[in-house]
C-alpha cells in the first residue's frame, strides 16, 4: 500500500552524512525513496553500505543508477592517482570528482520528478570538509533555481525544494546527530582507499574528518580503522 506521507529522494552514497540524511529525513516525516550513483568510484564497499543503509532505516526503496565517471578521469576516485594521506590541506584536493554533485543532483531531480516527489536531502557540508565547491550553500541555492526553470514541476509551480541539514554541522555535530538518531556508525563508509582486507585506511581525507569529528564529540566510532 502507498504511504500516505510526501515522498522525498535521499542521494544515499553509503556515507556516514548521507545515512545521517536520511534518517533525518525519516524523522521530518517524509516516505523516503534512496538514490544511489554507482559513479565507477574505487570501490564497491560504499554501495554495499547504501543498499544495507536503506534496508536497516526500512527505506520505501532505493535505486542504483550506474553513471561510470571513470571514462572523463580526472580524481583519486575515478582515475590512477594516488589518493592523498598526509593531512586535509587548503587546496581543492586530487579525491575532487569532477562536478560530481552538480551530476548527482541532477539525476536526483529527475528521479524525484519521476516519483513526483517535491523534496530532496543531500547530506553536503560547508565546515568540516574537503574544500569540495559543490558542496557549498551558493552551489545549492543556484542549483535549486536551474531546477526550477529546468523542470515541469518547477514551471508549473511546484518546484523541487533541497534540503541540506547537515550544511553548517560541524563533523563532530554531525557525530551528535548519528548517535542521536540511534543510528550505528559503522553501517556506513567514508574512506576514499581502503585497505586489501578491506578496512578504512584511517589517513584518507575523508577517514582523518570523520575521526576527528567522533573524536571532539566524544562518541565511539564503531567502525574499525587500518590505522
């Protein structure tokens, strides 16, 4: 039987702020449909977690589209470049897939006009980060006027609304928030370059923010780390 709730898309990459995303979602009441783009990234894992993802929070459903960005290159993700370990610099870093979100989004916004959702959350995040331009409030907010005038919905007055609660969390906010929702840290995948036996490498990027998040929230990262 249909839900009677209004229906929103999740881009649910297997992350940890996608899954906060999510459940956040959940919570504001909607009936969440997961979208996830298997982008030829370096590894499996972080699907795996998605579909785990949308089956522990009991998802209305969840979609993997295949989008195989590894034939522009281009990133540590998508490409043969070493992925970086020695520490977050100031500079937009080598694990920047090119217009990624600008990509997501837009296959998001299809899919929730198909759906004929109205409402989408991207767990994206302005403070602890990568230094990653599509992930900033001004990429959104522009985002959400192309998809106004690009879409049937938006020309006939219903435009799509994006949602981004963990814009301006701090990582260990966003921490709090995992542990609040109930939600288990290790179901999700943040390493870009994980280790042959298939742990996090713990130095990554993505790996050193989502340590020391838990770290100065003080909440235990379940997940098991290489180093």
């Amino acid at each position: 039987m249909a839900s009677s709730k209004p229906s929103a898309i999740v881009l649910l990459s297997g992350g940890l702020d996608s899954m906060v995303s999510a459940a956040i979602a959940l919570e504001n009441g909607f009936a969440v449909h997961a979208l996830t783009v298997n982008y030829g990234q370096r590894h499996r894992i972080e699907l795996d977690r998605a579909k785990a993802i949308a089956s522990k929070l009991q998802l209305e459903s969840q979609t993997e589209i295949a989008l195989d960005l590894r034939a522009f290159g281009g990133s540590a993700l998508t490409d043969e470049i070493a992925v970086p370990k020695d520490g977050v610099g100031d500079d937009i870093p080598v694990t920047y897939v090119p217009a990624r979100n600008l990509v997501f989004l837009a296959l998001t916004t299809a899919c929730a006009e198909a759906k004929s959702a109205r409402d989408i959350f991207i767990g994206v995040n302005a403070l602890d980060y990568s230094g990653y331009p599509d992930c900033r409030p001004e990429f959104i907010e522009s985002f959400a006027e192309t998809a106004r005038l690009g879409t049937k919905a938006g020309v006939e007055g219903s435009p799509l609304k994006i949602h981004t609660p963990l814009q301006h969390m701090t990582k260990a906010d966003i921490a709090i928030e995992c542990a609040r929702l109930g939600l288990d840290p290790s179901w999700s995948w943040s390493c870009y370059d994980p280790t042959v036996e298939g742990l996090p490498c713990g130095k990554c990027d993505s790996c050193r923010l989502r340590k020391k998040g838990f770290a100065e929230a003080g909440i235990v990262d379940s997940t098991s780390y290489a180093e």
